[in-house]
C-alpha cells in the first residue's frame, strides 16, 4: 500500500482532521477562548482571549475564572450560569468583565460542559467577545431614541408619521388628543385636505422629496364648529434594515407630518377683519348719512328756488312799475342768495373715498358682513342659510362693494323683522356663471309690490316712513356701485315668499 491510498478515509468512515490543525484554528481564532477544569481552574487559553483580558498564559493558567469578574455583575447572573452548566445545558449572556489592568469591558460569553463517557463534567469550554462598544452604540441609539420620543412627545404640536401607504407608525400625545377631539383618524382627514389643496404639487413632492409649510386645513367635525389647522410635511427616508437587502439597498419613504391647531388665531384674526370692517362701514356709513342729509336738503331748497326764480321771470315780463321793479329786484336778490347757499351746500358733500381697484373675495366678504349682523340675526330669531360656491376673484373696490351688501343684507333683515309672525329665515348663496358671478339675497319678508321695484332705485323713494329715518338713498346708492363696477341689480319675488335680490359682477 502506498503513501496516497494510507492518507485516504476508509469508505463509509468520517473524515478525520489531525489535532495539530484544531489546535491551530483554536489559536488563531478571532473569539477569546478557555478550557477551564470542573472547577472552573483555567487550563488553556488562546491568545485572542489574552488580548482582551490582558494575562499572558503564564499568568492566567492554574487561576480560577472568577479573576476576571466583577462586582456589578449581579449575584443572580452567576447563580442562573452554574444552575444552567451544571445541568450539562450551555449557557450564553453578558458579564461585565475585568482586565489585568483593572479596566472593564462588557463580555458576550458563551460557557459550554464538555461531558465525558462517564457521563460527567470534565472540563468547560468558554468563548467569549468585549462588546462593550457594540453595547456603547446600542444604548446611544436607545437613549437618542427616548430622547427624541421625549422631545416629540413634549412638543405643543401634533406631529406623525406616515409610511408610503399613509398609515400612522409614530405619533405623539398632542396627535392623540387630536383622535379623541375629532372622532377619527386625523392624519388621514388632513391629507384628504392636503391632496386637494396641493394638487400635483403633493405627488411632486415626494419624488423629489420637498416639502410644504404652513398649508391651512379647514375641518368640520361633528359638532358642525369650524376648526382650522396649519400643517408642514417633510419628507424622510430610510433603509431597509433586513438582510435582503444588505447588498441591494431597499428605501422606504415616510411623511412626517406637523400640525398646529390654530383655531384660536383664525377666531381672532377673524374678530380684528370683522372689526376693521365695522369700522370702515360706520365711517362709510356716516359720510353716506351727511351726503344724503345735504343731497336731501338740497333736493327740498331746490323747488321754492325754482317757484322764486318762475315768479321773477314772471315779473320782469309785466309792465314796468316801480312796485314790481322792487319786487322783482328783491325776488332776484333773495334767489341769488339762495343759489349762492345751494352752491356753498353742495361744496360741503364728501367726496366719495378714491379706493384701489383690487381683487375681492366676495364670498370672504358675505361671511364676514354675516358675522357682524349675527348678534342682530340672533335677537331677531332670524335663521341663516349660507350657501356659498367656489367663486373666482373679482375686481372691484372692497369697501364700496362691502357697503352695497351690508344695505341689502340690512334691507332683507329689517323685512323680515316687519314681517311678524311668518317665517324668519334669510338665505345668501352664490354661483359662479360665464362671465360674471352671482350674489343671491332672499328673505322672508312681505316682498316688494311688482310697481315698486323699479322705484326703489330711485333718490327719496322709501317704504319705509319718515319715522324710520329713511331718506330712500339706499338702494339708489347701491345702484351706482353696481353701475361703477359694470354690475347688475335685480329684485323679485323669492320662491317661497318674500323678496330675492340677485347681484351679479363681471368676472374680466
């Protein structure tokens, strides 16, 4: 038999390795490795395992491996390590360590019984790793996670987060108070909200992974009350962790979602508009009451002046005679004075306020003249229903189209407070047409007689008696708005009784 056939296996017989090499990969192994006795006597030791420790072989062989324990590892730790060799079953876990130098390190050790024919113990085999840095990293992870989850938690905002499928993977309390203040999941309502108002801007966004700021969200929950919300989002992504896709990275995108409740500021900001308005119509209200006053006066002066200026012309054409010479002399004295005080009256009429032509949204100001009427509609038992439609821009001048409203508006409630014991609704909606926008006022009023309905539009006409201090210069100077912005009026009969008046604006 020669050299080769020898150094073959028999057939059927296991492959043998020659001790020379397990005692060569024991040595060079990566892992700190000891043969410790019953009794836990060091009697081997690689030389990975005196690099973490530090003891050299001389040092270390013959000593128990208690050397290198230390105090903080708990008692119970080594109670559950014997309990668990001793019944011959390997054990695995954590101890903390110490060096010949005294250092600690954090050892991942694995402690298995090497069991004889016999049946016992003869001997342990132990390997163990310092991990302490891996454990290092781990707990800053962790602890920057409570950080941050504490700091997400505290914020005054709500914040979430979203996966690719809009589901909600982390919220915090302020978003929890949210579920349970509108019933619902939150998130998901907002983004409906959001989708709508970014349009193709949202799905661009997160291609390219921009974001948005404060976008206001309106939501109507079920106690019908308006609440308003400023939402941000950014865009965060991250890779996947398993192992598939270690070599062949996986990303997956998340929507970080921050909202503020800011109904309080819509309130207020609303509260200021409303009043900024109230006070830009009573100071429009007051220089329309002293043009009508001087328009009034002036239009009643005008007929006795005009009977004075008839009987001096009638004067000079009889004969002369010094009586009639006087007479007329004095008449034309007086009409002169009297044109003069006509003259000095008109130089006293305001001016109308010389206001920018701006874009106006009409259905903002139909709310707002809504709000400011609402301590009168409620004393009044008067019902409201607002019915507006997506209306475009139009141009005109706010104020001059806030005080045309605000006279129909007052106009359709005074009719229903005269109409005692009927219905007390009033009902504003507005539509959208070609080329112009439609305002629609109906009331439930006693309706205006089919023969007046051009009549109103005319100075000094009124329904309504002297003893309500109408002049009849309302709808007269409602009408010159109109006229002024290339708009149309028109009153009828409201469907279900009443007046219903019709407003209808260019839109180019």
């Amino acid at each position: 038999m020669n050299e080769s056939s020898r150094s073959q296996p028999e057939e059927g017989a296991e492959p043998s390795i020659p001790l020379e090499i397990f005692r060569e990969v024991v040595e060079q192994a990566a892992l700190a490795i000891s043969i410790t006795d019953a009794h836990a006597h060091i009697l081997y030791c690689n030389p990975a395992f005196q690099r973490v420790t530090g003891y050299s072989t001389a040092e270390i062989v013959g000593r128990n491996e208690s050397v290198l324990s230390y105090k903080v590892t708990p008692k119970l730790v080594y109670e559950s390590l014997w309990a668990q060799i001793l019944r011959q079953r390997a054990w695995n876990g954590l101890l903390v360590n110490r060096r010949k130098d005294g250092s600690r390190y954090l050892a991942e050790l694995t402690i298995t019984p090497v069991v004889g024919d016999s049946g016992k113990t003869s001997h342990y085999l132990g390997m163990h790793r310092d991990v302490t840095e891996v454990h290092r990293l781990e707990r800053q992870v962790q602890n920057q996670k409570a950080m941050i989850e504490s700091v997400v938690d505290a914020a005054p905002v709500a914040i979430v987060m979203l996966d690719e499928r809009e589901r909600v993977v982390l919220d915090n309390q302020e978003y929890k108070k949210l579920i349970g203040e509108l019933g619902q999941e939150p998130a998901a309502t907002l983004l409906g909200a959001l989708h709508a108002d970014l349009g193709e801007e949202f799905e661009q966004g997160r291609l390219t992974g921009r974001g948005f700021t404060g976008r206001e969200v309106r939501h109507v929950g079920r106690s019908r009350k308006a609440r308003w919300f400023a939402c941000s989002g950014s865009w965060i992504e991250e890779q996947d962790g398993s192992a598939d896709a270690f070599y062949e990275p996986v990303r997956h995108q998340y929507l970080l979602l921050v909202i503020q409740d800011i109904t309080a500021l819509k309130e207020q900001q609303e509260a200021i508009r409303v009043n900024a308005l109230r006070a830009v119509l009573a100071e429009q209200e007051r220089i329309q009451a002293l043009r009508e006053t001087l328009f009034g006066a002036i239009y009643q002066l005008q007929a006795p002046f005009n009977m004075l200026a008839a009987a001096v012309r009638m004067l000079e054409r009889q004969p002369g005679g010094s009586v009639a010479d006087s007479l007329s002399a004095s008449l034309a004295e007086a009409l002169d004075k009297g044109n003069a005080t006509l003259d000095t009256l008109r130089a006293c009429i305001p001016s109308q306020s010389d206001e920018n032509i701006t874009p106006v949204d009409l259905n903002a100001m139909l709310k707002d003249l809504l709000r400011l009427f609402t301590p009168r509609l409620l004393a009044d038992g008067i019902t409201v229903e607002w019915q507006p439609a997506g209306l475009p821009l139009v141009s005109g001048r706010p104020t001059r189209l806030a005080t045309l409203f605000k006279a129909l508006l007052e106009n359709a409630i005074e009719a229903i407070h005269d109409n005692r014991g009927g219905r007390r609704e009033l009902k504003v909606s507005t539509a959208t047409k070609p080329d112009w926008v439609e305002v629609v006022i109906e009331d439930s009023g006693p309706g205006i007689p089919e023969e007046w309905r051009y009549k109103v539009f005319e100075p000094f006409f009124t329904t309504k008696g002297a003893d309500r201090q109408h002049i009849g210069m309302g709808l007269c100077s409602a009408q010159d708005v109109l006229t002024s912005h290339g708009g149309l009026i028109e009153l009828a009969d409201a469907p279900a009784g009443g007046c219903r008046a019709r407003v209808q604006l260019p839109t180019t």
